[in-house]
C-alpha cells in the first residue's frame, strides 16, 4: 500500500530531521569532573590562602573549569588555579579576575589550553584579598577528601567541572565521544566501539524498516 | 558419546522449533536483540537500577554453584567492590554532572585497581536480589563462565548480552500472543511486536543484568500459551506449557506470584471448557499443567531449608515481592490507609476516600507513564519535561481509539471473555501486590522505590493495547497507523540512547 510507505517515509524523514536538529544543537560541552556533586558549601579558604585538592584528573580537553564560590557578601577575590601532575610539575594554569559577580551555578576560570593529555595530580585554588571565602562541594571526612588549605588537611571536598574550549555540536564532539565511549568498560571495547554501535544501529534502522514496510504492505 | 548425541538431538529439536515459528516473529526476535545488544554497551557498567546486586548474585552462583546464603556479611565480591570504587560508581549515581571513567587516566586507575583485587567470590551477603529464586542468576552462570576474559567488565558484558537474549525472547513471546489473539491481521503481530523491541525503559533494564529480564520473558510467555490453550483448546502438551511457563515466573522473580490467581483462574476456565463428556481428561490436562508449575517449586522451597540453608521456604523472598522496596514495617498500618494509597498509587482519588497521599499530580503519570517513557540511570536523567507532556496527548488519543478498537472487535473478542477476565485478574493482581507493598514501605516509614518497570510484567497488554487502537480505523488506515506508532517507537529509542550517551559521555 503507497499509503503506508508514504507515512513510513515522511515518519523517517521527521525523525532524521530531528535527529540532525538534535546533533547540530551548539553548546558547550563537558570535558569531564570529579566526581563531586555540590550540595553544600565544603571547604573554606582563609583571604591570601591556598587550597590544594589531590587525586585529581585533569581531562585533555578541559579549557576551563566550573567552581562554585561563597564570598559572604564580599567582593570576588583572585582566585588563581594551578594544575600540578604527580611529580609537582604545573601543566596548567588560569585565573578569575577580582571582582567578577557570584554565579549561583558556579564560576567559569579559563585554563591556559592546550596543556596537553589527560592527567593525574593535584589542582591548587589560590585565594587573593583578605576574606575567608567557600567551595561548593560534599562533606568527604579527611581520610579520603585529600584537600588540604594552607597545608593543612581539612574535611570536604571541591566539587569541579571542566568544559571544553568555546561551543561545539555534537559532530564536533564525535571524536571525544569515540574516545570516551570505549573505557570504563571491558577492555574489548576501545576506539572502535562507537563507530561500530553506529553502523549497526544504522542497519538496524533500514532492516527494520524494510521488514516494517514488507509486512504492513 | 551418547551425551554428545542427545545434545546434538536436543539442539536439532530446538532448530525445529525455531523453524516453526513464523518468520516475521523470527525477525522480530534478532531485530529486538540487536536494539538491546546496542543499549547493553551503550549504558555504562552497573547503572542500571539494582544492576550491582544482581550481578553479585549471578556471580556468587557461578563461582560457587549455589544461591547466596544472605549472610551479615559483604554483598559483593573484592573485585566486583573494585570496579565500582574505579568506575566511580558512586559518585556518578544520582548526581548528573558526573560522568564516571572518561579519561585515561582515570581507566588507568580502574584497570589498577582491579588487577590489584582480583578475588571474586564475595561472602554472598544480604541485598535487594538475594531473596529471589536462583535461576535467572543460575543461567547467567552461563555467559560468566563463557567469557572470555576474567575481568568483570568483559564477563559483565557478556552476562548483558545474555539478558538482551530474554529481552528478545520477551519480543517473540508478544509476537505469538498477538498472532493468537489476532488471527486474521498478521501485520498487527509485527506493529506489537516492534513497538514492545523498540520501547526505550524495556530495552534499557533488559540491557543490563537484571532479574526482571527473565520476569518479563515468563510473564509474555504464560499470556501467550494461556491465549494458545483458548484459542486452540486446551490439551496434555499445552497444559504442560502453562505449567512450565508459570514455574518459570516463579523461579525467576517472586513478583510473578501476583500473576499467579489471574493465570489460574484462566487454567481453571480451560479445563472448564474441555470438560466434555465426561472430567477425567479435563483434570488430568489440569493436573499435568499444576504438576509441572509445582514440581520444580517445589524442589526450590526443599533445597532453600535444606541443601542451601536460606532460612525460610522462599528465603524470605515473600517480604519483599517488588525488589527494592526497602525493610517493610508490618505494625501501624491500616487497611483503610494502605487501601487508600494502593488505589491512589494508580489512580485519581476517589470522593470518598480519607486521605490525600499524592497531592500533586497523579503518580498514573508523574511515576508510571514518565516513568515508561524514560527514567534511565538510577532514575536520575530524564528527557525534557515537554516530551513527557507530548506523550501524555499521544497517551490520551491512543487510549480513545483502543476503546473504539475493542468496540469495533466486539464479536470477536466476546468469545475471548473469560481469557481476558484472567488478564484482568493477574494485571490487578500485580498492581495490588505493587500498591500493597508501596503502602507498607511508605506509610511504615522506609523508603518507597516504585518504579515503572514494575509493570512491565504486562507488555503483552500493552502491545495488545497499540494494536486495537490501530483496529479502531477503518481497515486501509489501520497499518498506517501501526507504521507510524512503530516509526515514533523507534525514534523514541533512538533519542533515548543519544540521551544516554550525553548522559555518560557528553
């Protein structure tokens, strides 16, 4: 029956719209995290103090990061961002101008970018000004928060997000995708898994629809 | 060599079947299995509801060849707390900025980590899953063992795959459900079919290890050999099949016990209808169909007090029929309470009832239609909130023309009656078991967890359910609309497994 496949077509012609509408979308995107959510305010830093976070992984793709930041009604201070790998080398550094308004979901402090691949080690906030001010984050006991303010080691941990330079669709994204999509899983999967899922879904796509169009016809 | 004989008979038996089965259901079958096959390496490791206890259970059987004792002790084994520790599992759950393992690095830490603890026999202590009957874990034993690799991980991904197996063969029981009820219109068959293979929420869980997996397979499959014995009369063979599709619900999940008055009161209404001349032959087709269902609960139940000293007959499976339902508080709640909050779980309040448990909107959608349109993780990403508000017309405009399809089927469906009087019995038996337990949880001070997957016991209904809304048009238009509903099925995964990626991996 024409009517069929016409409805059928114009269905998969809406839905491939959508999906490209979907995967066009412009915005920026995740380069990774901590693995901290940030429910409280965890970790305070005294005004000309320095806050160092261990355990960290600083993502290849990270331009900037994402900190949530309590300044008690004061003015923002400077606040300046140093990645050390675990040999105590810097790989990466970034600053958030004195002054900028509190944002309730968290400031953005660009990282100079490139600094090359993801790495292992410690990320050091250093505080400007004279007031005490807080990092959003959770209530981690000192055993496993491996923070320390001013050398000392203190409860809580900062909750972090890095984002990737400027805004990409999801094509542009494709490539980190690929990357991403193969670990954290069994070690037979790697680069080529997505690409593969893709194909196959793709087949998948056109058998059914073929088999759909067959028995309704 | 008389083994290798009898298995190679076996398997010829089996290939006749399949042979039988017609081929649209067949690739209905490979069709459902490939969409899951892609959502189990889709969602990452573990973050499916329950998914961890699960596999503890399935991996305590294959490492020790018997069911977890459900000791105080720890409930997953070194390695499996391992992986957890270095995918970040518990970071990740529940909170939508994180995204687990997507570095280098940070797999680097995972691999060290489980090389470092290899060990994985757990102490098989007391989870969500350990009261369940053994089977589903018992033949995910299976791909545990066939893997190629010793890693969790990999074993993990061949244990899903084996899951997305069920989940096909859910698939293909629905297929011959509907060819049973719907005789004269095959492409109805496929349309079900499809729309249950593509249903996003039905994918995800059978991507996963999951006991509910094989819950659903014996669910489909005890309302299709039901509607086969109507349609066809019931005899010796088909009873034994109600029996052995009913024993296969009760040892894979203790929920299929609330299926269980429904399918007998069917069983009963057969036998009643091949009475004949005279009952000897009707008892004994009943007696063949109650034997098989028993015999290997039966054996269950000895083995839970004696062999595997599980405590109690059902290894205090009975307190908990929903999983994850927390501890239950037996003292301080009414009837009238636990009535009320049953009925108000599922549907508007009635005038007359006393208290107001969801002031809000109804959980008939907020919980259980959002909840079937796509709730993934650990119930912790969801589309965005106008899908669900799109789907709620879509729901409204398909529910109306159902009730014009089965107007329209009137004739057809009277002499199916009585079956459907069984349906209606064993779906208000789960939605009772499902309203009694929430009740006990929530009005007893622990933690409530109802979830849609609950009722996916029922997509044999649901697919019957699409398939008469399409029948309510005229006949060139129907499978039309049994294309387009099956188009909007597949898109509506699609956009679920891109939802899923961004989730995890964006």
């Amino acid at each position: 029956m024409a009517r069929v496949r016409i409805a059928i077509g114009l269905a998969v012609l809406a839905t491939a719209i959508g999906f490209l509408v979907d995967m066009s979308g412009s915005a920026p995107r995740g380069a990774g995290d901590d693995s901290v959510s940030r429910p409280v305010f965890a970790n305070t830093v005294p005004g000309g103090g320095v806050l160092c976070q261990g355990s960290m992984v600083l993502p290849g793709d990270a331009a900037s990061i994402n900190i949530l930041i309590g300044t008690y009604g004061h003015r923002m201070p400077r606040i300046a961002v140093q990645f050390k790998n675990l040999h105590g080398r810097t790989v990466a550094t970034g600053a958030l101008p004195a002054g900028v308004t509190v944002d309730p979901l968290g400031n953005r402090i660009a990282l100079g970018y490139p600094h090359g691949p993801s790495v292992a080690g410690t990320l050091c906030l250093h505080v400007g000004g004279t007031h005490q001010i807080a990092f959003g984050g959770e209530p981690f006991p000192t055993t496993i928060s491996a923070v320390r303010v001013n050398g000392q080691l203190q409860a809580g941990k900062v909750s972090v997000i890095y984002t990737r330079p400027g805004r990409e669709s999801w094509w542009q994204l494709l490539g980190a995708l690929d990357q991403r999509f193969g670990l954290g899983k069994s070690t037979i999967f790697g680069n080529w898994t997505l690409p593969v899922v893709a194909l196959v879904a793709l087949a998948l796509w056109f058998a059914a629809l073929r088999f759909l169009v067959r028995e309704l016809t | 060599m008389n083994v290798l004989s009898r298995i190679a008979a076996g398997g010829r038996a089996c290939l006749r079947a399949w042979r039988r089965i017609p081929r649209a259901g067949r690739v209905c079958f490979v069709i459902a299995f490939v969409n899951v096959a892609i959502w189990s390496v889709v969602i990452p490791p573990f973050q499916v509801p329950d998914e961890i206890s699960h596999f503890a259970y399935a991996q305590y059987v294959a490492e020790t060849g018997s069911p977890p004792p459900q000791s105080g002790g720890l409930q997953y084994s070194q390695q499996e707390y391992a992986a957890l520790l270095g995918l970040e599992w518990g970071a990740v759950i529940g909170n939508p900025n994180a995204r687990g393992v997507i570095t280098v690095p940070q797999d680097q830490a995972l691999r060290a980590l489980l090389r470092e603890n290899p060990n994985p026999l757990g102490a098989g202590g007391t989870t969500v899953a350990t009261n369940q009957p053994p089977l589903y874990y018992a033949l995910e034993a299976i791909p545990y063992w066939l893997s190629p690799s010793n890693d969790i991980l990999t074993r993990l991904a061949f244990m899903r795959l084996f899951s997305a197996l069920m989940a096909a063969g859910t698939v293909l029981a629905v297929f011959l459900f509907l060819r049973e009820l719907m005789p004269g219109t095959p492409w109805t068959w496929t349309a079900g079919a499809l729309m249950v293979a593509f249903q996003p929420m039905f994918d995800f869980i059978g991507a996963s290890v999951q006991g509910d997996n094989l819950l659903y397979l014996a669910s489909a499959l005890t309302f299709f050999v039901l509607a086969r014995a109507w349609r066809r009369g019931l005899t010796v063979g088909r009873g034994a099949a109600i029996g052995g599709a009913l024993a296969l619900g009760m040892l894979a999940k203790l929920t299929f016990l609330a299926l269980m008055p429904g399918a007998g009161l069917a069983l009963l209404a057969l036998a009643w209808r091949a009475r004949g001349p005279g009952w000897q032959l009707s008892l004994r087709m009943l007696a063949t169909s109650i034997g098989v269902a028993v015999a290997p609960v039966a054996l269950y139940v000895l083995l839970n007090v004696t062999v595997w000293g599980r405590g109690s007959p059902l290894a205090g499976g009975l307190a908990s029929v929903t999983s994850a339902v927390g501890p239950i508080s037996t003292g301080g709640v009414s009837w009238h309470a636990t009535l009320d909050y049953a009925w108000e779980l599922f549907f508007p309040r009635l005038p007359f009832m006393n208290h107001v448990y969801f002031p809000g909107e109804s959980p008939l959608w907020t919980l259980w239609l959002n909840g079937s349109i796509g709730h993934f993780g650990i119930l912790d990403y969801t589309f965005p909130a106008w899908v669900y508000n799109d789907f709620r017309d879509l729901v409204y405009a398909l529910a109306a023309l159902s009730v014009i399809g089965v107007i329209r089927l009137r004739h057809a469906i009277r002499p199916l009656l009585g079956l459907f009087a069984g349906y209606t019995v064993m779906a208000g038996g789960l939605l009772a078991v499902i309203g009694y337990l929430s009740a006990q949880a929530a009005l007893g001070g622990s933690y409530p967890f109802p979830q849609a997957r609950y009722l996916f016991p029922l997509l044999a209904l649901y697919a019957l359910a699409i398939v008469l809304a399409t029948r309510a048009l005229p006949r060139r238009w129907a499978p039309v609309l049994g294309g387009l509903l099956v188009v909007l099925a597949m898109a509506h995964n699609l956009f679920a497994e891109t939802l899923t990626i961004s989730r995890y991996y964006g």
